[in-house]
C-alpha cells in the first residue's frame, strides 16, 4: 500500500525542470511528472534558449495544464544557472530538480512526501534508482554500485558515504526547500552536484526508499568534458574545464568553512573524505590520479618548475595512501583467516 498525507496536510511540491535542447526525451519526461499521484504539484519549466523543439512542446504543455509555468532565458547562461533560477522561482515547502530525460513513478512524490513528514530532522528523501539507456532499456548491471547513497546518523557517517560513492545522483530527490536555501545550490565549477550534496549532508540525514522509482537515463558515449563544457555559459568565459582536483579542493574548503560543526569535527570530517575519495574509493582515486599526472605533464612541458614541485608531494601521497590501503586490506584478510 502507498503511504500518503492526509488531505489536510498536503504540502506544496515545486518541481524545477531546467532545459536546454532536450526535445528528445521531454515529453516522455513532464508526461511522467505530470502522472504523478501527489495533488499538490507545481512544475517550472526554465529553457535556456534551446534552439530545437523545447520551445514549443514546453508551451504546449503549459497552456493545457495550469500547475505548470514556462520561462524562457534570452540566451543559454549555462546549467548552474538554470538550476539555480527553477529553485529561485519555487514557492513550495518542497523541492525538487528533475531533468528533461529521466523519469519517475508516479508515486515517487507522494511517497517522498510521506517520508519527509514523518522524519522532519531529515532534509531530503530518494529512492532507489534504476538506470536506462537512451532507448529506455534497464543498465540492471549498474545497480549495485551506483545506488550506494551518502546516509548515515551522523555527519561522519554521511560524509564517508558520500565520499565512497561511485555517482551523485541525489541532488534529484525531494528536498526541504529551507534546508536547500542554507545551501550555495549549483555551483558552476566541476562537480556542482557533489558539493551540493556534501552541503546538504552536513544539514541533516537522508532518507532512502528502496524502491527503484526514479530512472535515470545515462549517456554512456558523453565525456566528462562535454559535461563541464554545458554547466556554465557556451561562450563568452573560459568555461568549466574538469578538474577533480579543484573539486577535492572545495569539498574540503566545503567542510573547513562549515560554521555547524566545530573545528575538531571539521578536521576530522576532512580526514574522512580524502581518506573515502582517494584511498576507499577506486573511482576517485583514479580521477585524481589521472588529473595530477596530466598536471604534471602539462608543467613538463611548459618548464614551469613551481608547479612541478607542487605536483611532487601531491603524487607521492597518492601512492603512500594506496600502498597503505593495500597492507591494510591484506591485514585484515589474514586476520579473517
């Protein structure tokens, strides 16, 4: 049975859905949001100046169903942007982003909701995802890793989640919207969604539903510089270029600056993270590793000998904290046995 609120006590959900080009896959995405068995909905829709369809299917879908309402930017001022502006626009108690080619139960809302209310220290409430590829199809295989969540009674329970995750996809779940205002929302550098959800961790807990309600389309053949390349404008800046050791860097400011803990927790809630990133978490520490060494290449090249000396001590660690990780995992085998 479908856990619901009373009548009574329905409160608003704002749904932001930020678009750019996405013609392809939007209707099938606001049909989903719009079948949702939650009453009280609104939907914003936020296009960034997308040169395809998007126009006309948001503006149909707008003149026949009053919960939704259509924005249109002059120019395309980047993802970040978009993301941040549906939010601005919300009025609900709740918030959630979703994008213009994944899909949801139709009682993904109803069900959050319920979660919410019934746990108010909690900030935002998920569901198990099910992955798809561009034709719909179930990834099945991807499950098992990329539903790990950051959860956790504590803040470094949380933390250490978070940091061992392979993908951050719980920027997309039901939000309390005063929790996510406490928040620096999308932040346009690389890796927007972690140091979101780092944020929103250090709040308070998350809760996870385990049914796989939300499906999330991947693009398998997309590169990590094209993802950076649509987060901030196309054109007239610099653009976001990947950079994970920038993003390291900021989760760790993230957490040096949190003013909710004190300073011994932050110190160790920074050790927690780097120790989860680079030595628990295979992704990460191949992501820093690759973007250290082509650093360090790039400093070769260009002889810039102060930036070779800082890339030094940066790959030695790398090794020491792998090389650590291995004695330890062998260690605790053969006590196992």
């Amino acid at each position: 049975m479908t856990p619901t609120v009373p009548p009574t006590a329905q409160p608003l959900v704002s749904v932001g859905l930020p678009v750019w080009n996405g013609a392809t896959y939007l209707r099938e995405a606001l049909d989903s949001l719009l079948a949702q068995d939650y009453p009280g909905l609104e939907l914003i829709l936020s296009d960034n100046a997308s040169t395809d369809a998007t126009p006309e299917i948001c503006r149909e879908y707008a003149a026949r169903d009053p919960r939704i309402r259509y924005y249109r930017a002059e120019r395309n001022m980047g993802a970040s942007w978009n993301f941040n502006r549906v939010f601005e626009l919300a009025t609900g108690k709740y918030f959630m982003w979703a994008a213009h080619d994944d899909l949801r139960a139709s009682e993904y809302l109803s069900r959050c909701v319920a979660a919410l209310e019934a746990c108010p220290e909690a900030v935002l409430c998920t569901t198990n995802i099910r992955f798809i590829d561009l034709e719909g199809r179930e990834l099945a295989h991807l499950a098992a890793t990329r539903n790990k969540k950051p959860v956790g009674k504590t803040r470094r329970e949380r933390v250490r989640a978070l940091a061992r995750c392979v993908g951050w996809y719980d920027v997309y779940g039901l939000i309390r919207r005063d929790a996510l205002a406490r928040t620096r929302l999308s932040q346009p550098t690389w890796g927007p969604d972690v140091i979101l959800t780092l944020e929103l961790c250090l709040l308070g807990p998350m809760l996870v539903l385990p049914e796989p309600l939300f499906s999330y389309r991947l693009f398998e053949t997309r590169t990590p510089e094209e993802m950076a390349a649509s987060i901030g404008p196309p054109s007239g800046s610099a653009g976001v270029a990947v950079d994970w050791l920038g993003l390291y860097r900021e989760l760790v400011r993230t957490l040096r600056t949190c003013a909710l803990v004190s300073r011994p927790e932050r110190a160790t809630l920074v050790a927690v993270l780097l120790w989860g990133l680079i030595v628990e978490n295979p992704n990460g520490r191949a992501s820093l590793y690759l973007d250290v060494r082509a650093r360090s290449r790039q400093a070769l090249r260009e002889r810039n000998y102060p930036a070779i000396l800082r890339m030094v001590p940066l790959t030695a660690l790398l090794w020491v904290l792998k090389a650590g990780y291995k004695a330890l995992a062998l260690l605790r085998r053969d006590r196992a046995l």
